[in-house]
C-alpha cells in the first residue's frame, strides 16, 4: 500500500492536495475580480452600483446554494458533488471571459457561485471524513492556509493579470485546475462519502432558504429604494419562517438546534458572521479608491492590497497553536478590537492620504483578522460532538459568505445613497470620498459590536 493510501481505496493526501486547490481557487476567484472592476466597467460602460453585482453575484449564489448542495452531498455522496462543482465552475469561468455584456457576465458570476458552493460544501467534510481524529486538525490547517494563500495572491495576480492580458485572463487561468481537480478526484478516488444516503432532502426549506436570502441581500444592496424595503423585509420574514420550519423536521437542511443549544457555536458563528461583514468589502472599495482617485494601475493596487492578506496568513498560522494554550474567546475578541481600530485609521482616507497610511491600516487590519479567524474557528470546531463536524464546517462557510455578502451590501447602498447610477468620475470624486469613510466607519462600528459578540460565548468548551 502506498503512502497515504488507505484500505478502503483513496489516498487520503492526493484528497488533501484537491481540496487545498480548491481553497485557493475559490477565494481568488471571488477576490481578485474586485480589482478588475474599473477595467470590466469601462468595457461594459457599468455604473458603481452595477459594477458591485458583480462580486456580489457570485458571494449571493455561493450562500444560497451552500447548505443545500452540502445537505445533497451528504445524501447522494460528496465526491459526486465535488467533481460536478469543479465542472461548474470550469464551464462559467470559460462562460465569464466570453461575457459580451455586464449581464452576461453577473449571470456566469451566479452559475460560478453555485459551483463554488459545491466545491466549499464538501471540500472540508471530504477532509474530515478522509482524515483520522489524530491527522484531522494538521489537514484543515493546511486547507485554511490554503484559503488564505488563495486570499493573498488574488490582489496581486489579478492586478497583473489584468494589466498585462486584461481581466478575462483572471476567470480563463481557473479553467485548467477545475477540470484537473475533477478528472483526478474520479480516477484516483474510488471512494465515496454518503452517511446521509436514504434521507429525504429538505426541498421546501431549500426553496424558502434560497428565495428569503435572495430576497433580502437584493433588497438590502438597494436601500433606501422603496421596493428594496420591502424586499428585505420579505426576506427577513421569509428566514424567520424558514428557521421555525427546520426546527421542526427530523432532517433539516440546516441544523438550527445546534444554534438554540450550544452556546459557545451560536455566538462563535454569530462573531464569524459580523466579522465577514465589517472587512470584505474593504478590498472592493479599497481597488476603487487607489485606481480612481489615487490614479493606481491595477498591478500598483493589486501589489498594495496584498499587505493585509499577506499580514492575516503569517498571523493566523500561529494564532491557531494559541488557541490550542489560551482561550479563543479572548483572542478573537482582541482580534475583532484591532480590526475596529484599523477601520477607523482607513475612515480618515482623502485625495491626499499616503500609500505607507493605507499599508500601515492594513497591516493592522491584517494582524486583527489573522488573530480573530483561526482560535474562532477552533472555537466552533471544538463546541460541537464528532457527528456534527460536517455541519459546523458547512456553518463556517454559510456564515463567511453570508457576512461577506452583508458587507458588499453595505458597501453598495452607500454607493448607492451618494452617487446613485452614475460612473465615477472627476466630478463625483468628493462623493466618492464621502461614502468610503461612512462605510468605514459603519464597518468598525460593527467590529465594535463584534468584540461583545465574541466574549458573549462564555468559556471555552471542547468536544471529545
């Protein structure tokens, strides 16, 4: 038997090798679009606003479809999902460097979405279900490094991709690896993952998952549109009514009850969630700022917005052995403080701020972010029992894109508010100015309600 191989007929680090590609693929492919957007909007002549869906598309479509697609994972079998995900997402990325129109290309953004979902979906539970107890933490380790690497590079590749072979380049580079990544999961696995074969699949709380979440992030991005109040209303309640649902079925597709019994995972997620919404938005307006006000090319924004991924992958990587020492409560905690700082230096952004002021706030919001995530993490992953794993990684991932798509919608309604329809020009610049400091400072004022949030967990409490 090889090494790595295991008797019931995978290797289990050929398995680690597909899912890290997968987690650096699916980070970049939502992340460096953000610096190709003043390059898409010119081509397609698209207004600020418009230009928003374009990263919001894919974020709506991957939280929609993730807890469905890791619900019918566990039903009809990982791998199966897996593989089609990456066939997805290599069939839209050929669909968005073909885009003919800024429609076109939102909607290969939401096909690209759904297959993202289903690589996130399974990516993490394929690891836990391939990995012993005693191998399992070391692969998720990797995986979320991974995600960081992912996170890291996509401002610089893009930025260079996009100045040097314009910004289709960015999706055409990705259609390679979906398509090796599948080919290799179904020739050199030969197993499958199904503890959930035999259940009925949650159709109706899929369906009113998928239509309440649609329904408020589209609402919220509008505001104050007086369709889009009613719209996030409707969404609002339609979640309500959603949550009341699940709790009453034996095989929900979310499992709300962990939420309702464990303390330490409903708050844990609850920081994840405010945390994503208060900081990915940061890297959409930051790309705007530095090419249209400060006159950057999108290699020269790329290269400065690496400083705080870069930051966060060399924090988390220890951060997490702390938080295997110290409380996670408290680390997250301050992590979630230092980020509030840093938002709060990048409210005071002008005409005239320094490069070094900009790359001084994103160390700072890169150290905050690193030591927030990882013990965070750690911290869902060990309140939850061994049967659980697979639905507290799917939760960690509903609540990431969610948060992130609260924080595009956020970023947009303000765009939306002050600047309306219109493209960024010279004459709106001080418009432009006015709405990034109020979505800054809108951000660190979530981060501060963060902190509470993530002390509210109570003390630590591990899993055996």
């Amino acid at each position: 038997m090889k090494k790595g191989e295991t008797a019931a007929g995978y290797n289990k680090n050929i398995i680690l090798f597909l899912v890290i590609l997968t987690s650096i693929v699916n980070p970049f492919l939502g992340a460096a679009v953000n610096i190709a957007i003043p390059s898409i909007a010119r081509d397609f002549e698209m207004n600020a606003v418009s230009t928003g869906w374009i990263a919001m598309a894919f974020l709506l479509s991957s939280a929609v479809f993730l807890v469905p697609f890791g619900k019918a994972a566990d039903i009809v079998g990982r791998k199966k999902i897996f593989v089609y995900g990456n066939l997805i997402v290599a069939l839209s990325s050929l669909l968005c460097a073909l885009s003919s129109s800024g429609t076109m290309l939102i909607a290969s953004r939401i096909l690209q979405g759904m297959g993202s979902a289903m690589m996130f979906g399974t990516g993490m539970a394929i690891i836990t279900s391939a990995f012993p107890v005693n191998e399992r933490g070391k692969a998720i380790g990797y995986t979320v490094s991974a995600v960081y690497l992912g996170l890291s590079t996509a401002p610089f590749l893009g930025g260079l991709l996009t100045e040097y072979f314009g910004w289709r380049s960015l999706f055409i580079i990705t259609i390679p690896f979906g398509l090796t990544i599948a080919l290799t999961a179904v020739l050199a696995v030969k197993t499958e993952w199904a503890e959930a074969r035999g259940e009925k699949f949650d159709y109706g709380g899929s369906v009113i998952y998928m239509i309440a979440v649609s329904s408020f992030m589209y609402g919220f991005s509008k505001l104050p549109d007086s369709t889009a109040i009613i719209l996030t209303i409707l969404g609002a309640a339609g979640l309500l009514i959603f949550i009341l649902i699940e709790l009453k079925l034996d095989y929900p597709v979310m499992n709300i009850r962990l939420f309702k019994n464990n303390r330490v995972f409903a708050f844990s997620n609850l920081a994840a969630l405010i945390n994503y919404a208060a900081t990915f938005a940061i890297t959409f307006i930051l790309s705007l700022y530095l090419q249209y006000i400060k006159g950057l090319s999108p290699k020269g924004a790329g290269i400065l917005l690496v400083t705080q991924p870069l930051v966060m992958m060399v924090v988390a990587s220890f951060s997490g052995r702390m938080s295997d020492r110290h409380d996670p409560r408290i680390l997250s905690s301050l992590g979630m403080a230092i980020i509030s700082g840093g938002l709060v230096f990048l409210s005071f952004l002008d005409n005239a701020t320094a490069n070094g002021y900009i790359i001084s706030s994103l160390v700072i919001l890169g150290t905050g972010f690193g030591l927030f995530s990882s013990p965070n993490t750690n911290s869902i992953m060990s309140a939850v029992e061994k049967k659980f794993l697979g639905v507290a990684s799917a939760t960690v991932g509903t609540m990431r894109l969610t948060g992130q798509m609260v924080s595009m919608g956020i970023a947009t309604m303000v765009l939306n508010v002050f600047i309306g329809n219109a493209k960024i020009t010279g004459t709106n610049h001080h418009l432009f100015i006015h709405s990034t400091k109020i979505i800054f400072i809108l951000f660190s004022i979530l981060c501060f309600i963060g902190v509470f949030a993530s002390l509210a967990r109570g003390n630590r409490k591990i899993s055996e």
